[in-house]
C-alpha cells in the first residue's frame, strides 16, 4: 500500500501549488514539535508532566506544566531554522524575536501551543493550534513594538493554519488554503500520514456545542437562538438538537469536521471588553481558516472572523463557527437586533 506521508504531500504541494520551500519546512518543523508535545502528553503521570505551574500567562490563566512544555517545545524547534522572523504564543507576553544567532526568514508563526489545558489532568483531548503570515517588511525590527505590529493582520492573510489533536489517536489537520486535510501520526513509523482527503463540514446539522453555564452572560441574540434550539421538534427551528463540549476547541473543531456541528464562545458580559473567551491570533483565526477551507463558515456573530483587524496580540473575539447554515442563523439574530 502506498501511503502518503506529510512529507511527500508537502513536496507534491510544492510542485504542483507552487509552495515555497521555506513554507515546506516551517509545516515540517511544526509537525515534528507536535510529535514531541504528543509524546509528552501520552506520557502524563509517568513523565511528571501533569499538575499546573505557580506562573499566570498575560490571559490571566494559571499555566500548566503542559503549557510551559509546549510552548518550550515549539520555539526550540523553530527558532533555528531559518525560516522565522518571529513567533506569538498566548503563554508568551510579547512576540518572540528570532535569537541574532540565527537568520531570520519570511514567516511568522503564532500558536495556541496547548489547547484545551483544563482537560490534561483528566486525561482528555487536547491539542496545539497554529497559524502562518507572512512578514511585512518591517518586522525584521528588533523593537518589540514593531515585531507586534507585523502579527496584527486580519485572518485572511494567513498563508497556512493547522491543529494537532493529541486524542486516541494524534491527528495533524492541515490547510495551505487549497482545502483542508487530515494526517494520523503512525508512531511505528514516526510520520503523519495522510488519511482524510478532503475534509468537509457539512452546511446542516443537528448538533450544537457551547458553555451551556455561562448562558446568564450571553447577549439577547445569543440566548434566542440557544433558546430555538433547545426547544427541538416543537420550536421554531422545527428539529432537535443535540449537544457536545469537550471544552478542548481543538477536539470541538474536530468533531465538527468530522460529522458537521456549530461551535459557539459567544460576548460574555463579566469581561472588560465582553469579548468572550476565545484570542482572535491563535484560535479563532486559524481555526475560521481552516473551517472555510472546508466549506464551513466562521463569524463573531456580526463579522467574517477572518476579516477582523486585529488591534492586540492577546485580543479575545466571541466565535460562532462550523456548518453554514446554522452560522448563518445565529449571525443573522446579531444582525438584526
Ligand atoms: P486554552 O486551554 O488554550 O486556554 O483554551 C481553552 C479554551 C478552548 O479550548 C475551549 O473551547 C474553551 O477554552 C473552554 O472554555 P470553558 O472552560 O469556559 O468551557
Ligand atoms: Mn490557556
Ligand atoms: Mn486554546
Ligand atoms: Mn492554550
């Protein structure tokens, strides 16, 4: 059986799509930190990875030891190669610069390096998020003023996004903006090897997945339509709805490019900026990219979320994404109020 691993499909990407090579690479690289992080994760209890830090990140969240690791694991791995001009992590205050050793290249990489943190302890699905731009002309600044300015381009400019999903099994989702696909990591082997072709989300769907116990904070759109949709066959939307929250966006997203299904972290009312939870950089972004890519959609509930100027590094944006349809809808019930 002839498989295809990552490594081929990026090099047949590169003849037929014209990828740059130093692109090739970044993807490569971050693959293999993935790898790294998978270990690590499958190795909980026994490689004293588990458990949190006595640190906060610039979110305000407690890091766990799997955050730091991680985090550790993707600059080590990218920071030599060449390909970088900076990197932006949501457990990393600033933008890290490329260390003067090293020559700098034409990319930046942002990355949620640990997604779905509160679930480690438990033993259930998490996973490392990324996303590619390309970088403009000044970022090649030492000044950390300068290097942040060059991340804040809205989504659409993304050159590459991907996950790695560390569940039962370590899948890598890809995309180049040539459509979406899935690798599944062969451990004999060491390599992702492609197994999803053409991943999709269906435009329908009958399931939902939210934060059912923030619904006192949610804003009135919000709450009409989780109210339609909790009233089945007998509301207006006329079908029943089941639910999911893993609360591990990576394995939410997943589930969704699996078998199709809406993923909501709507305006929140207890934060300053009422934005909700999720950071605009390094989950919403790559994930709207990728769920485009695959015939999904993606809003903020009034916005393309892939149109959004970004303001800050950190910025926090509510998201509504997943089939069309039901992204549709809930963006229309924002639009009209
Ligand atoms: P992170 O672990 O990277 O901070 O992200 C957690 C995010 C996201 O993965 C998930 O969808 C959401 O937080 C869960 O939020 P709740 O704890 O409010 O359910
Ligand atoms: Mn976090
Ligand atoms: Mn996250
Ligand atoms: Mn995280």
């Amino acid at each position: 059986m002839s498989r295809v691993t990552l490594s081929r499909y990026l090099i047949e990407q590169t003849r037929s799509h014209n990828t740059p090579a130093d692109l090739r690479f970044l993807i490569e690289v971050v693959a293999r930190a993935c790898k790294e992080i998978s270990h690590a994760v499958s190795k909980g209890a026994l490689g004293g990875v588990l458990g949190s830090m006595d640190t906060e990140n610039v979110q305000g969240e407690v890091q766990k030891k799997l955050d730091v690791l991680s985090n550790e694991i993707l600059l080590e791995a990218n920071e030599w190669g060449g390909h970088l001009a900076a990197m932006a992590s949501e457990e990393m205050d600033k933008a890290y610069q490329i260390p003067g050793r090293y020559p700098k290249g034409a990319y930046l990489l942002l990355f949620d390096p640990l997604d779905g943190s509160s679930n480690i302890d438990v033993n259930v699905s998490v996973g490392t998020i990324f996303s590619v731009l390309r970088c403009p002309d000044d970022c090649f600044s030492q000044n950390d003023a300068l290097a942040e300015r060059a991340f804040l381009q809205p989504g659409y400019r993304q050159v590459a996004a991907g996950y790695a999903l560390y569940g039962p099994q370590t899948t890598l989702v890809l995309t180049l903006g040539e459509g979406v696909k899935g690798f599944t990591l062969d451990r004999e082997l060491g390599s992702f090897v492609l197994t999803h072709e053409h991943m999709q989300v269906p435009p329908s769907t009958s399931e939902f997945a939210v934060n059912m116990s923030n619904q006192r904070h949610w804003e009135p759109p919000v709450t009409r339509y989780v109210s339609e949709l909790l009233a089945g066959a007998d509301g207006p939307l006329g079908k029943n709805y089941n639910m999911r929250w893993i609360a591990s966006m990576v394995a939410d997203v997943h589930r969704i490019l699996t078998r199709g299904g809406l993923f909501m972290y709507p305006r929140d009312a207890r934060e300053p900026d009422k934005a909700g939870k999720l950071r605009l950089m390094y989950e919403a972004n790559p994930m709207a990219f990728i769920v485009e890519q695959a015939g999904g959609a993606a809003t903020t509930g009034t916005q393309r979320i892939l149109d959004v100027q970004p303001e800050a590094l950190h910025q926090r944006v509510p998201v509504f994404l997943g089939s069309k349809e039901e992204v549709e809808r809930v963006t229309g019930y924002h639009n009209q109020a």
